[in-house]
C-alpha cells in the first residue's frame, strides 16, 4: 500500500505492527473445509472500499487450491449486509468466509445475526466476532500487537526514530470456536480443530 519502504527498514516517520490478512485466507478456508461435511460452496463477504482487493485475490486462490468454488458478496455499506446473504442463499452457499474489514467490525452483530438466520457456518476476522455467535475465528492475537506496540511507543519516546524499527509481523495466532453456535448449526467440531483452539466459547 506504499507506507513504508520495507519490513526491515521502514523509512519515513512510520513504524510499528501489521499483520497480512491475505495469507490467512487458506487456513481459514482449511478450517471450515474440516468442519462443514461435504463442504464445496463458500460465500465472501468482502468489502472493496476496506482495501480487501489482495486478500479477496488469496481467497480465490485458496478456494481453487482446495476445490472449493466461492461466492463473492460485495458490501459498500451496512444497507448492502441483509442483500448480500439473500444473495448467499440463492447461490446454496454451506458455509461463509467474512474477509477485515473496518465496516464488518463495527456490524458484527448485525453479520452474526444474519448468518445465524442464514444457518451458514462463518469463519470471521477474530474473536470479538465469535463472542458474539460467530462459528470460530483465525488470526492474529491482537492482544499481543497492542502489547508490542506499547513496547514501540517507549522506545520511540527514548529516542529512537520509527525509521529504524522494523515492521513486526504478529508471532502468535489464535484460533476461537463458538460451541454453542456448533450445536445450534447441527454441527461438531472435530477433536483435531478443537485442539488447535486458543479459546473456546461455550
């Protein structure tokens, strides 16, 4: 997107966390394909106007890889969400992908709601999601980037210029599982997902 110059060496005025959406496209896709039987039809909810245009690209490269065929739901704005899953119905999508995007997280509830309505198992961005009915989540804990941060913060305010911080990449992923909405979707987690889960709402 042209902030910085590199990873290594920034540049500029600016440093910090960033995380690359676009590669967890396969594990997310992974996940559903082990938790939806017979899994073959994924919608997207994908936002262009959040910047999603590369991570839309990786899923559809994900989903070839896996023999899956996608759906892709476009949504400029909160109106576009109740069309959309009409629109995910009529295409007999199984399951559904939702990619990051600022708009999806400030109407969590209202895409929860509607894939529960839906019965459409979700991947979605991260956990707050699944706290609120979302099947489960992959990526990175965004705990620890704000932890990191901080670290950044009190180096900078020592002294040190952004433009010889790295960019860091997250460390640590988690992976959240609804069991609840598993139960109500008729649906099991299989032990070698739920082992792989860092949290797991009941």
């Amino acid at each position: 997107m042209g902030f910085i110059a590199s990873f290594a060496r920034p540049g500029g005025n600016i440093t910090g966390s960033a995380f690359q959406d676009t590669e967890l496209s396969t594990k997310r896709l992974e996940l559903l394909k082990e938790v939806v039987p017979q899994l073959s039809r994924v919608a997207v909810l994908w936002d262009p106007s959040g910047g999603g245009a590369t991570a839309l690209r990786a899923t559809e490269q994900a989903a070839q890889a896996l023999g899956l065929q996608l759906h892709i739901l476009e949504v400029r704005g909160p109106d576009d969400l109740a069309r959309a899953f009409e629109a995910a119905e009529k295409a007999r999508a199984q399951a559904l992908i939702q990619l990051a995007s600022p708009l999806f997280g400030a109407h969590r509830k209202t895409i929860v709601d509607l894939a529960t309505k839906s019965r459409l198992p979700a991947t979605c961005e991260r956990g707050a999601f699944v706290a609120a009915g979302c099947l489960m989540a992959y990526g990175p804990s965004f705990t620890d980037m704000w932890r990191r941060a901080a670290f950044y913060i009190d180096k900078i305010l020592k002294g040190a210029k952004p433009a010889d911080l790295p960019v860091e990449q997250p460390m640590a992923f988690e992976l959240v599982i609804n069991l609840k909405t598993a139960k109500a979707l008729g649906l099991t987690i299989p032990p070698s997902v739920l082992f792989q889960a860092t949290e797991v709402v009941q």
